[in-house]
C-alpha cells in the first residue's frame, strides 16, 4: 500500500438530462476521519451512500464533500383541478337559463383562481434515478483523483521522513562510536574525580567512593538508549516501507525516538554526545512534525 497524505483536492461534475451538478472534495489533516458533507435540497437521499463511499477509501482526514446542481432550462406544466372544474360546471347547470349558454371559453377558465397551475415539470422517477447514477459516479471520479492527489504527497512525505529516519540512525551511530563511552575512558573520568575529591577531604571513605562511582558509571552508560534507537529506526523504516495509514504508529515512534534523545543528553559525559543528542532531538522534531501530515 502507498503512503497517504491527508490534504488535498478534487473536483468533478457533469449533467444528467436537464441537470448539471459538480462535486468538490477538500481534505486537510485531522485526528479520525470526519466528513462534513452538503447536499442540495431535494438530494438527501444520497446521504446515506455518501458516507458509506468516504470511509471505504480513506481512514483519517478532515473531508469536506459539496454538491451542487444546477438546472439548465426551465421546463413547466399546467396542471388542471379537476374537481374545481366538475365544481364549476355544476354550479352552471344549476343556474340554467341565468348564465349565457354559450360555451366557456379557455380563457375564461385560465382566469379562474386555483383552477390551472402552472408549475415546473416534475422528473420521472427513471430520470431521477439516472440522475442519482451519475452523481454517485462522479463521486466515485472525485474519491479516485482526492485519492491520487493523497498519494502523490505522501510519497513526497515519505521520502523527507525516511531521510530523517537516516540522520537519526546516523546520529545514534556517532554517540555509539564516541570515544567517552568506552569502559577506559569512564574509568579514567571516575577516577580522576575521585583522586581530586580524596585530595581535598582526606577523611572520606575511599571504598565508599569508589562503590558511588561505581553506580555513577552504570547510571551513565548508554548503551541501552542505542539500542532501543536502533531498534526504532529499523521499524519506522518497515513502516514507511509496508505504506498505508501509519500515522499513528509513527506518531508513537517519534515519542520513544525523543524519549531515547532526552535520556542520552542527561547521562552524557562529553560535549560531543552532547551534541549529538541536541541534534538529534532537533531532527526527531523535524520527523513528528511531517508524521502529522500522514494518514
């Protein structure tokens, strides 16, 4: 599966017998899937479909689905009241000989309020049901182009994450190699330390020192954080490898990354751990902040 961004935009449309109508789809980062969708009055029928369509492609995103349609040309009709007619022409046969016999007139009748209407045609239902057709296919074009515009970011995105994921393993390779993690080297720190402490305090206990320093030094290795950064490395790589929505998971990956960084900076004892770590904690910044972009 492909990476997914969750911005982009769409928009199809077409026309059904007398009816044009046009889809526009938006959609911008968000925690789940929300759709906010607007249909015209008359189209609420398509609800329903709607939002079984938007789920069955994508899992998170803020979608804003608009229809709108338009008729091209009037089309009216005259729709005549029967029973106000038959009302009418009673009423004249009762009267009889105190009305003109003469026959009534098509304007005559046109005159009389509530006997014609006119009013717009309405569509048959083999019309509306082609029309509904094809506004659903029009959604299903709009979803395919949302969804190319999705991948095609998120194949941009995936790429800057992957480099950061480089430069993290990178990073983590430089703390490993540093010469101050070497067991000498934190011995030789310890006990220089302590020889300038028993210089200047002789009544100190020199076991009791060299136990503290002891722990001090087994406080002070890293080599657990490095491990686990290595190891996160590796599984943000098989994720933005294996695509699809990974959001979350590597949302969840930059916290332990920036976890591991944090602890590697309060244990270090060189300015070039330091560093590294600093860098490192910018880089991870970088890293979550592009992971937000992605389904």
């Amino acid at each position: 599966m492909s990476l997914q961004s969750m911005t982009g935009f769409a928009r199809s449309e077409g026309t059904s017998g007398r009816t044009r109508w046009a889809w526009e789809l938006r959609s911008v980062n968000g925690k789940g899937l929300d759709l906010r969708l607007r249909l015209p009055t008359g189209l609420e029928r398509l609800e329903v479909p709607v939002r079984a369509a938007v789920p069955a492609r994508f899992s998170r995103g803020n979608i804003q689905a608009n229809l709108s349609v338009t008729v091209a040309e009037a089309k009216v009709e005259a729709v005549l009241n029967r029973d106000a007619l038959d009302a009418i022409l009673r009423m004249r046969a009762e009267l009889g000989d105190l009305v003109d016999p003469s026959p009534l007139r098509l304007d005559t009748l046109m005159s009389i309020r509530g006997l014609v209407d006119i009013r717009d045609a309405e569509e048959g239902a083999d019309a509306s049901d082609a029309l509904d057709r094809e506004i659903m296919a029009g959604l299903d074009i709009a979803l395919n182009a949302l969804t190319a515009m999705r991948v095609s970011e998120g194949a941009s995105i995936g790429a800057v994450l992957q480099d950061h994921v480089n430069t993290i393993s990178t990073l983590t390779t430089t703390v490993e190699a540093d010469p101050s993690r070497s067991p000498d080297e934190i011995a030789r720190k310890l006990a220089q330390q302590v020889a300038t402490l028993m210089e200047g305090a002789s009544s100190l206990d020199r076991d009791r020192l060299y136990a503290e320093a002891a722990i001090l030094a087994t406080k002070a290795d890293l080599r657990e954080e490095i491990d686990r950064l290595h190891a996160h490395v590796v599984a943000a790589t098989e994720l933005l490898n294996k695509g699809g929505p990974v959001g979350r998971r590597l949302d969840f990956l930059a916290q332990e990354f920036n976890r591991e960084s944090n602890t590697i900076c309060s244990k270090s004892n060189s300015a070039a751990v330091t560093a590294a770590g600093i860098e490192l904690k910018v880089v991870i910044d970088q890293f979550r902040e592009q992971v937000q972009n992605l389904e």
